[in-house]
C-alpha cells in the first residue's frame, strides 16, 4: 500500500502544464528572480514564465524542501536550471519537444521504468491522462484487480493532450509525453 501512495504522489504532482514545449533553453533570459521556495519551485517558476515543461525524476528530498533565492541575469534558461540544481548530484538533459528532464541516477529500478504493455487513449485532459497512467501501472502490477473506486479532479479543462497510441513505453516515457 505504501509503494502505492508513492507512485500517486509522484504521478500528480501539481505543475502547470503547456500546450506545446518551448524550445527556448538556449536564449537568454534578460533577468529571472525567485525566493521563498523549493529548488523544484524556483524551476517550475522559470519553465512557467518561458514556457519550457520540466520532468522531474528521483530528486533528493531537499531539492523539494530546502529554501532558496535567485537573481540571474542575462543567463541561458539551461544554465539557470543547472544552477538551481547545482550539487544536488542530479543529471539535466534535453529531449525530442523541448522537455528539459532532471534526474538523480539510481542503480535501483523504480516504477517508472516498468513498461506499459499498450496505453491507448484519445482526446483528454492531462489529469486525465496521469489517472490513466497510474491505473494502467496498477493494473499491470496487479492483474488481479477487478475495478476501481473513487473521485479526482479532471484538472484544467482547458489543458487537453491526445490522443495517443503507445506500446512498449515505460511509465517514464508516458508522462513525457
């Protein structure tokens, strides 16, 4: 049950979502300031004003919780993000779309990495789509399970991704998308 708890927690984590990724992460940004929140929050904060979307993976707990102040100038937004995650031993690379992904290496495999036999699903919100991911996971892991019960909200309304038809993706890879 924990490892369930987990997973939701990671799977919904709040972030604003975009309808496409901006490319951007080589301009220069004439200036960007940040304080009174996480590390993540100071990336968010940047990826929001410039429309760069983020993924985030097996960060240390301090990058979610520790303080932190920023006043950058005449900076690349790539080096802004390496930066603000300066010494917190994480790896920041940039894939197909624009997606800018940080993440600490881990020998261990985690859930992210299991992958979806087939993840089939048309026109829908992005909260949607998380609660799809999260329930194909589940019922992977568990084909036993006979249904599910319960609320959650849809999300922005206005925050529509689709359709898609993968095979073979890992968890990882669907989220990306």
């Amino acid at each position: 049950m924990g490892l369930r708890c987990i997973i939701s927690l990671l799977l919904f984590l709040p972030a604003p979502a975009w309808a496409t990724c901006s490319d951007r992460v080589d301009a220069v940004v004439p200036h960007f300031t940040f304080s009174g929140g996480s590390r993540v929050d100071a990336a968010l904060a940047l990826g929001q004003q410039l429309n760069i979307c983020l993924a985030f993976r097996n960060l240390p707990r301090k990058a979610f919780v520790e303080l932190v102040t920023y006043d950058f100038r005449e900076r690349r937004p790539i080096e802004i993000i390496r930066e603000i995650f300066r010494q917190q031993h994480v790896e920041i690379a940039r894939l197909p779309g624009g997606l800018v992904h940080v993440s600490r290496p881990s020998k261990t495999k985690s859930l992210f990495d299991h992958k979806i036999k087939a993840f089939n699903v048309g026109r829908t919100t992005l909260q949607t789509l998380s609660m799809g991911i999260r329930l194909r996971l589940e019922r992977e892991l568990d084909p036993t399970m006979q249904g599910v019960a319960g609320s959650y909200s849809s999300g922005d309304l206005s925050d529509i991704v689709g359709p898609f038809r993968v095979e073979g993706a890992t968890v990882s890879q669907l989220l990306n998308l």
